[in-house]
C-alpha cells in the first residue's frame, strides 16, 4: 500500500465496569493515511479476530460527527487532537509513520466504562428528561412568519442545538462537569419563543439532575469549548448560570434572548 503508515497503538482494555483495566500495545501497520481513525481500529479489530483475540470495544453509529457515539480520548483529547472534530471525522493523515498513539475512554464518575473504550452516556439522557424539551401546548403550527424572532437569536439558539450530546466536555474538563452539554440544551430553547413558558423550571430542573448525577462544577477554564466538536460557546454557561438564578431568586422572567 503505498504511503502506508506503521503505528504502535496503547489501547485502554477492560473486560467489564467490575473489574480492573489496562493499557495494551499493538503493533498496526499498513495503515492508509486516507483511513478515519475509526476505519483504523476496524482494521485493527479484523487482525485481532483472525489471531483469536477479543476485539476493542468501542462506540460508533453514524460516521459522518452527527450521532456523537465516538467518545475516544486520542493522545490525552477528546475526539483527538483536531479542533472542531470528532473522533469518526479524524483521518489518520494527521498522525506520522511510527507514531505512538495513546486511545482512552471518557474519564468521568458519571460516564462509568462498560467495556474497553465504551462508557455508559445515560446520565445525559436522564438530565434531558428532566427538562430537555417543551412539554406545553401551543396550538396549530402558525404561519412561518407569523412569530418574529430576532435573528441573532435564532442563529444563537441553533448553534446551541448543534450539540450532539458526545460528552467530549466532560471528558475534557479537570473537573469533569457537563455544565456546557446542559447549558446548550437549555440555550437552544430558551432563546425561541415556544420555550419561553417553562424556562425557569427547566433551568432548574436540569441543573438539578446535572448535580445529581455526580458531575462537577465549571471553573471557567474553558477546556469544553476546545474540545468540542461543534464548537459550542461557554457563554451558555454564563446564560444558564443566570436563567438559573432567575429561576431560584426571582419572579420575573429574564428576555427571551438574555
């Protein structure tokens, strides 16, 4: 293959959440550089089989960084080492022939591994159904243009909704808190009209399970924003901060596009 590349791989194996992991080395070679990083431990899985090994678990679904199930730790990142990236759109071009390449699951308490490279993600879905949605009536569709909202607002609230839920801020984080994954959440509909009636509850009721499932605080140290790969803004953090306390302290509702 020409230009193929030779790489020694640490890969973080463990059998199950009860018992004890490790880092294991695997000479791979013959690795084409136009390979995603997923097509690489695919193609490492395969060689695995036929020598009679177990295969390296690991998280996948759709390949093109809309599902968010990559959640590798790649030399120490999140998704790797490309900014605005995930983990199936890494080609192996940005890595060198004999390179040494360290691949870890999330590290967080909330994100338990269940085997290998895959950690159980549910705490994410258990804060969206304390709040991640609008539950309130509002009627028969009105016309398209019959609610006018701001344009800055709209283009806030959709770049909010481009989180794909991966938890590469959790991963990145030293404390490992899931304030940017919530307030992005909280950002994409609480910056339109139709999630304006709960949007005190919500704030509250999804920082609530937030806490209790055990992640940390945000020390404004801004690692989420770098590693994630949609390039979701930590201002959210400081609009949730405040729709949090409006929710606690006051009753007056903040505007829409506060």
């Amino acid at each position: 293959m020409k230009g193929a590349m030779k790489l020694r791989l640490e890969v973080w194996r463990q059998k199950n959440a009860r018992e004890p992991g490790r880092m294991v080395a695997y000479e791979h070679d013959q690795v084409d550089p136009d390979m995603s990083f997923l097509e690489m431990l695919d193609v490492l899985n395969e060689k695995l089989i036929l020598r009679g090994e177990e295969p390296i678990a690991f998280e996948h679904d759709c390949r093109e960084g809309i599902c968010g199930s990559c959640s590798l730790v790649i030399n120490g990142n999140a998704h790797g080492p490309e900014e605005g990236t995930a983990s199936c759109q890494l080609h192996m071009r940005h890595f060198r022939d004999g390179d040494t390449i360290h691949v870890e699951p999330f590290r967080a308490k909330a994100f338990p591994v269940i085997k290998d490279l895959v950690v159980d993600r549910s705490a994410f879905d258990r804060i969206n159904a304390a709040g991640g949605y609008i539950s309130v009536s509002t009627g028969a569709a009105p016309p398209a243009n019959a609610v006018l909202v701001p344009k800055n607002d709209v283009e806030r609230a959709l770049d909010a909704a481009a989180c794909i839920q991966c938890g590469a801020c959790v991963a990145a984080c030293k404390n490992a808190s899931a304030m940017l994954f919530v307030s992005a959440r909280l950002a994409h509909l609480g910056m339109l009209p139709q999630g304006q009636p709960e949007r005190k509850q919500r704030a509250r009721a999804m920082v609530r399970a937030m806490d209790a499932e055990g992640f940390g605080n945000c020390t404004n140290e801004n690692e989420c924003e770098a590693a994630c790969p949609k390039s979701i803004s930590v201002q959210n953090i400081a609009r949730m901060n405040r729709d949090w306390l409006w929710s606690n302290l006051s009753t007056e509702e903040p505007a829409a596009g506060g």
